[in-house]
C-alpha cells in the first residue's frame, strides 16, 4: 500500500505492506523522526502524540491507512533550536524536563491546547493535558504552559505592531 | 345403633376414596405440568429490542452526568474524559486524540464513524426501559426525530450497529457483543414500529 503524507512541511510517501501499522512507527522507524516516543501503545500515556491536520492524536493508536493525505507535525517540525516554538522555549525556560522521554508528547499536547486555547486556566490545562510523565514533571510542566502562552501572546503583538 | 352408623360413615367414605383414585391418574403421560418457558410470556419485539438498548455497553454512551462509561462494568472513562462542548470532548483533548473511525486491535481503542457522546439530553443512564423508550419517541430528547427518523437511526447508524463490532479490548480480549443478534435486533425494531411502537405500561 502506497500512502502519501506531509510531514514538517515535507511531501513523504511511504510503502507499507500492512495499512493498520501505526502512524508512530512510521515516524520513527521508515521517517527516522525520532523525536515521537512509544510509550505504551494503548492510547493512555501520551508520549506519541503530534498533529494531524492541526489536531493532538496519539500516533499508536492512529493506523498510517487513515494519514493518507493529511498534514502531520511532529516535534521536529513544532521548532527547532534556532527557532524553537513559544512552547519548546517556555519548555526550556522552566527547565521542565527530567528524563525527557514524555515531554515531545506534552510539548505537542500543549501546543494543540494554545492553538484554541490562547490562554489556559489551570482548569483548562487539567482537563486538556493528561498525558503521563513518570518523572512527575507536572508542577515544572504547569508553569511552562502558561510562560508559554505569554511568550505566544507577546510574539502575537509583535506581530501585529509590524504589520500594521 | 352407635355401630350400625360408624360402619356406615366408615363404607361411606372408603367410596368417595374409590372414587377420587379412579380419577386421579398419576401417569405421567397423562400429567405434565407446563414448562416454565411457555409459562413466561412470549418475547415481544420491544422486550428484543430494549435488551439490547438496555445493555450496559450501549447505556455507556448515554450517560447522566456526562461522563462516558467504559467496560461491562461501566466505570467512568479513564484519564478524566467528559461531554465537553459538542459530545466531543475538551478543545484540545477530543474523543477523536484517541478514537478513530474503526476498531484499533493494536492498541484495543474502539472507534467507529462520528464517535461521540449521545447529546446531553438523550441520557438513558439510571432509566428503566419503558423510560428509555419514552426518551427515544420525544422530540424534545431525541433531536427532534420523527419515529420513522428514531427507527432508522436504530437500525443503520454506523456508531449504533458498532455494538456487534466492538472490536477487542486493551488486553486483546474481545468486548462482549449484544445479547441478540445484529439481524433479530433490526428485526425487532422494525416491527415494534410498524406496529405502533407502543410502550406497555409496567
Ligand atoms: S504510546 Fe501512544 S499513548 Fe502511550
Ligand atoms: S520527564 Fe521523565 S517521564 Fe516525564
């Protein structure tokens, strides 16, 4: 079976026997994009989410047949170190991480949740971001999306003051 | 004298005693007591129907406190799901993160076309069947179906007839289908509305 996708901005096509293989380890294994982790591969953790067309989706549980012709944004592509997203710089700012492994999948989560949420309350985040971290990041996590969204808002009324 | 009536009232009932035996046979031919399953009314096609409706998997999506239940068991969805805004869950955090639009035997997610939450109003969750049924024939609470509307969403949604594809679970174990079959269930529906979908009082 041939799929076609886009990935980080990249026309990828991809040759897989089996269509119900996850999305996830096509990413890391045919992509080589290593940044999406498995973790348990029941849709409960979080740690293999990224976008498609724009929404947080846990690539384990997502078979690659359904990607067929969608836009999907993993970690690597959300920014980079030169240009990091407000979420991967407020990230780095609070210094959240601990092991690591969780956080590219609550780094997505948190920019899906931004994305409709420009400003979330606690409640927000509680009800939005209920991915695992067994480090127990979630106090360094908490305070990093909400640097997060100032750093947003901030980019946005620079923008706005550019343009006009 | 005393005698002569003892013996009298003694022959007298040793005849009605005759009597009683020659009429009561006790072979089992002749004597067999009706089985209890013709006793027990017949199966009607509302009682099919609302044993499938009233199964807890299906009452799973119709809860009363908007909170989805999982499992035979129906415990509230893990991970602090709810209703959210549009039966889809939070903004970010949607049914559709998790569920798609078929059955996930890798990671055992159940999903099907347009899963959702029944809307808030259609809760059938602590409701008897009589008061389902009820729910299902108002407008107010079944989207303003028509009956002919509520019977066709019964029988060939895709979300609804999901119920004998569930798919398995987290373990691999499959999920415990219907207790009738997908057809007697259509069947059944059917007929209940043909005939007046008429709800007996219990
Ligand atoms: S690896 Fe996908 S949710 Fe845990
Ligand atoms: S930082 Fe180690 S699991 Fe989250």
């Amino acid at each position: 079976m041939t799929i076609s996708l886009n990935v980080n901005g990249i026309s990828q096509t991809v040759e897989i026997t089996d269509g119900n293989t996850p999305l996830l380890w096509v990413i890391r294994d045919l992509l080589d994009l290593k940044g999406t982790k498995f973790g348990c591969g029941k849709a409960a953790c979080g740690a293999c989410t990224l976008h498609i067309d724009g929404e947080a989706v846990r690539s384990c549980s997502y078979p690659v047949k359904l990607a067929k012709g969608k836009t999907i944004t993993t970690i690597e592509g959300l920014g980079n170190e030169e240009n990091p997203h407000p979420v991967q710089q407020a990230w780095m700012e609070e210094i959240v991480p601990q092991c690591g492994y969780c956080q590219p999948g609550f780094m997505m989560a948190t920019a899906a949740l931004l994305d409709k949420i420009p400003e979330p309350t606690d409640a927000d985040i509680d009800r939005n971001i209920i991915n695992v971290c067994r480090c127990g990041t979630y106090y360094r996590m908490r305070k990093a999306i909400h640097k997060a969204a100032e750093l947003s808002k901030s980019i946005e009324t620079v923008k706005s003051e550019n343009d006009a | 004298m005393k005698k002569k009536q003892t013996w009298y009232a003694l022959f007298l009932a040793f005849v009605i005693g005759l009597f009683a035996v020659a009429n009561y046979s006790t072979d089992s031919e002749e004597y067999s007591p009706i089985p209890t399953a013709e006793i027990a009314k017949e199966e009607t096609p509302f009682d099919k129907m609302m044993r499938v409706l009233t199964h807890e998997r299906c009452v799973n999506c119709h809860p009363n406190d908007n909170i989805p239940k999982q499992g035979n068991d129906s415990h509230p969805h893990y991970f602090g799901m709810a209703r959210g805004k549009a039966n889809m869950g939070f903004e970010a955090t949607k049914c559709t993160t998790c569920h798609q639009s078929e059955n996930n035997a890798y990671s055992g997610v159940p999903g099907a076309p347009e899963w959702s939450l029944a809307p808030a109003q259609m809760y059938w969750e602590g409701l008897n069947r009589v008061e389902i049924a009820t729910s299902m024939l108002d407008p107010e609470r079944n989207g303003g179906r028509t009956p002919e509307e509520t019977m066709h969403h019964l029988t060939e949604h895709e979300l609804v007839l999901w119920a004998w594809n569930p798919g398995v679970d987290a373990n691999g174990i499959p999920r415990e289908k219907p207790p009738v079959s997908k057809e007697d269930y259509i069947k059944a529906v059917k007929q209940w509305f043909e005939e007046g979908h008429i709800i007996p009082s219990e």
